[in-house]
C-alpha cells in the first residue's frame, strides 16, 4: 500500500501534466487558427463540388494549415521562454504563476521539435505525394488508389533518406561507437537527421537574413509615405495626368484588330495609373506622416540592425576568450533562478525584439532572392503545391530561427530539447566562421544598400534622376510611347 506523501506526490505529477497538456493544446488550437485564415487568404478559390480532387485538397490543406501552426511555435519558443524567465523572477511565489514552470517549457521545446520532425518528414511529403498522385496504373481510380501510391512513394523516399543518411554518417564517423549507432533508428537517424536540416536550415538564414536586413528598408519605403524634399508633387501630378489622359486617347483611337499595341497600352496605362495612385497618395498625407513617421521607422530599423550587428561582433570576441559562449543544450531546470541580460526587464524584451526582427527580415529575404522568387504567394490565386513549398520554407526557416539567435549570440539562453543536442554546435570552428560570415555578409549589403540609396536620393533631389545612364537603344525603345504620349497631350 502506498503512502499517503506518495499518492499525494502522484495526484500533483497527473495534474501537472494535465495542466501543461492543457497549455499547449490551447497554444496550438490558437495558432492553427490563425493560420488557417493566413493559408485560406492565399489559396487559390476553386468550385464547391465535392469531387476526388476537392477531398484531396482539404486534406493538404489541413496538414500545411497544421504545419504553418507548427512553424509559428518554433519562432515563439525563445520569445515564451525569455520572457517566461523573467516572469518567474520577477514574481517567484506567484499563485497566478503556479503554471509557468521549467517543466512547461522544457516540454513546449520538445513538442515543437518533435512535430517539426513529423511535419518535415512525414505531413509535407505526404501532401505533395497526395496531391499529385493519380493512383497506379491497372487500380480502379479513386482516393484509395492515391492513398496507396502516396504512401508507396512515402516508404521509398524514406528508405532513399535513410540509406544517404547511413552511407553519410559511416563515412565521417569511423570509431567504433558511431558504427553501433547506426543500427539504432529512433537515437540516431532522426536526431541525425534533423541535425542536418538544421544546419542547411541556418545556413539558408546565413543566406537570406543579410539580403532581407538590407531590403527591409526598401519594404516600409514602399508602405509609408517619404517625406517631400526638394520635390513638386503638384508638378507631378499634372506631368501623370496628361501621360494618362494621351494614354486614353491613344488607346481609344487604336482599333480592337492590333492586339499587340493595344495590350502594350493597357499595360502602360495601368502603370501609370499606379503611379497616380501612389502621389495621391503622397499628397494626401499629412505632414507629420509625411515628416515624423517615415524617419523614425528608418532610424528604428537602423538602430535593430545594428544592434544585431554589434551584438554578433561582441559575440566573436566572446567566443575567442570564452569557452562559455559556445552555444549548448540545458535541461530547463534553472528558468526563473536568474535573469538572461544584464538590463533585466528591458534587455530581454531588446533580444526578443530582435528575434522577430530577425526573422522577418529572414522571410523578405527569402522571397528577395532569384531562386525562391516563384515561391511569393498572391491573393486568392496560389495554388496548393505552392503552398506546400511555402510551408515547407517556413518551417525550416522557423526551426534554425532559435538555433541561429543563440549560435550569433542575440540571446543567452540555451537551448533546450533536441535543438541543444546538435553535434555541429559544439564545434568551435563553424561557429565562429558563422559568426563571421554573417557579420560580414550584413554589413556588405548595408553598405551596398545605403550607397545606392543615398546616390538614387541625391539623383532626384538635383533633378538628375530622368537621365539615362544604362544601354542608350534600350532605354530609347522604353521611353518613345511615353515620350509620343508627351507630345500628343501638348
């Protein structure tokens, strides 16, 4: 018969573990919302009828809805788990705070990378699979059929992903203990695995993290409203008016029967069009939207990319005089005992800040880039194969997102879970080229960035932005309908 400081021990453990699965349901259920309404904005409309194709694309749609959730909470883990430490010392006997604890958060880093491992390899290749199989040849076509050949293709391609994984693993690791792990499929493949992913998943960050520091300044250029400095929107306004309205007359003296000039006009037209929007809108603005706003975004935006930067650089030389700054797995069962950041209060909500800086910044790089150029989403017009590759993207950009913030030294709290058992992490050498290369690359692309910005400025303050400096047949093929337009309007 057990005792009673035992069942009472017991009672707390089952209602604790209740509560924190409670928690984390609740957590979930939320940001699979969300998501649901930001994957349901994008996808494509397609007819109501509840044909094979329409069962299948529910299905996707539920497993890049649940991916995109899962996506979410790995780029909530270290903002929860920051501020959580800083809750927790700042109200340590708190009955309200009863339910923040390290034994919540140690879990929430586990759940988060578990499901990424089963979104990753199972719930985003099943999908793809799913959704482009159309059953094997010589089977009565149906959703059975499709099941069947997808879950085919699932088993092949894990067996391909296992045998690269064995042949790459017993070639770089000859001792005698990796040679009997590699027998050991839930201990070593898939840690090994997602080790790997991680580490093209912070690599792929190392690529589009710089390119998006320097393009966020473009972005929120193009969503406020510049302020007006040596420049006569009025002016303006009337130049775009009369372009537009020879335009018009152009286009209504054409008739239907040349398609080419015709679309080649409307084409015009519209671009002009947009362009009177936007000095509408420019002239419409405020004064202190005009003069207050957009400075202080770019001076805001300034300040967090170089405190990312400074930090990287403090980090360097950290990592050369101390062994302690190399990034490492804990256990979670100090949160609450001290505070991360010598500032307290503020410098935690600073690193925090700075994570979601660094991640959308991450994500307008990604999309800034040649290669993942196709993968930008459109309104109500994307279609499901594309919002896989979407999902698919964030998600490992979202798992590295933790790796990446403690391996630059943006936070100091260490990793938890699996995402702290990395083997690339104790080696000293890659994280310090990582450190470097980002340093570098960011501040390349600042410099590159504020150079031509600053030339294109001063171009059009002095008026000189109307000269052509690029191919002279090139330009004069652009400019003739504008400058026929010109002429026709006087």
């Amino acid at each position: 018969m057990d005792a009673p400081d035992e069942v009472s021990a017991r009672e707390q453990l089952f209602h604790s573990q209740v509560r924190e699965s409670t928690i984390c349901f609740l957590l979930f259920a939320v940001l699979y919302v969300i998501s649901y309404f930001i994957i349901t904005r994008y996808k494509r409309k397609s007819d109501e009828h509840e044909d094979e194709d329409a069962v299948v694309n529910r299905v996707s749609l539920f497993l890049c809805t649940f991916t995109l959730a899962v996506s979410a909470g790995a780029v909530l883990l270290l903002p929860f788990s920051i501020i959580s430490n800083e809750v927790l010392l700042s109200f340590p006997q708190n009955y309200y705070m009863q339910w923040l604890n390290g034994s919540l958060i140690h879990g929430l880093w586990n759940l988060a990378s578990l499901l990424s491992n089963l979104c990753l390899f199972v719930l985003m290749p099943f999908a793809f699979f799913f959704l482009e199989s159309e059953g094997f040849a010589g089977l009565k076509k149906g959703l059975r059929a499709r099941v069947l050949e997808t879950l085919v293709m699932l088993l092949l391609l894990a067996l391909l992903t296992l045998g690269i994984v064995w042949v790459a693993s017993a070639l770089l690791d000859q001792d005698a203990a990796s040679m009997e792990s590699l027998y050991d499929l839930w201990e070593f493949y898939l840690p090994y695995l997602y080790s790997g992913i991680s580490l093209l998943g912070c690599l792929l960050l190392l690529l589009c993290t710089p390119v998006g520091l320097s393009r966020m300044f473009t972005v929120m250029g193009q969503l406020l409203v510049k302020p007006t400095i040596l420049e006569d929107l009025d002016e303006q306004m009337y130049i775009i008016s009369l372009e537009e309205e020879a335009l018009q007359r152009r286009l209504d003296g054409l008739s239907p029967s040349v398609g080419y000039d015709v679309a080649e006009l409307e084409r015009e037209l519209e671009n002009v069009k947009t362009l009177k929007t936007k000095l509408e809108r420019r002239k419409k603005a405020s004064a202190w939207e005009r003069n207050l706003v957009y400075p202080a975004v770019m001076v805001l935006l300034l300040i967090e990319t170089a405190i990312s930067v400074l930090l990287v650089a403090c980090n360097i030389l950290c990592l050369l005089v101390d062994e302690t700054a190399m990034p490492k797995g804990s256990r979670g069962l100090g949160i609450g005992r001290a505070s991360l950041s010598a500032f307290g209060f503020v410098g935690a909500a600073l690193e925090i800040i700075l994570i979601f800086y660094l991640m959308v910044s991450s994500v307008v790089g990604f999309y800034s880039l040649r290669v993942f150029g196709s993968f930008v989403p459109r309104k109500d017009d994307t279609t499901m194969t594309k919002i896989i590759g979407n999902c698919v993207s964030t998600l490992v950009l979202s798992s590295a997102l933790p790796v990446m913030s403690r391996t630059l030294g943006i936070t100091r709290f260490d990793l938890l879970g699996d995402f702290g058992r990395f083997n690339w992490l104790g080696n000293f050498y890659i994280v310090l080229a990582y450190n470097l290369l980002f340093a570098v690359v960011t501040t390349l692309c600042l410099v590159r960035k504020f150079t031509s910005a600053m030339r294109e400025e001063l171009l059009r303050a002095l008026g000189l932005h109307k000269l052509q400096f690029s191919n002279p047949a090139r330009d004069s093929d652009t400019s003739k309908p504008a400058a026929n337009g010109h002429q026709k309007a006087l």
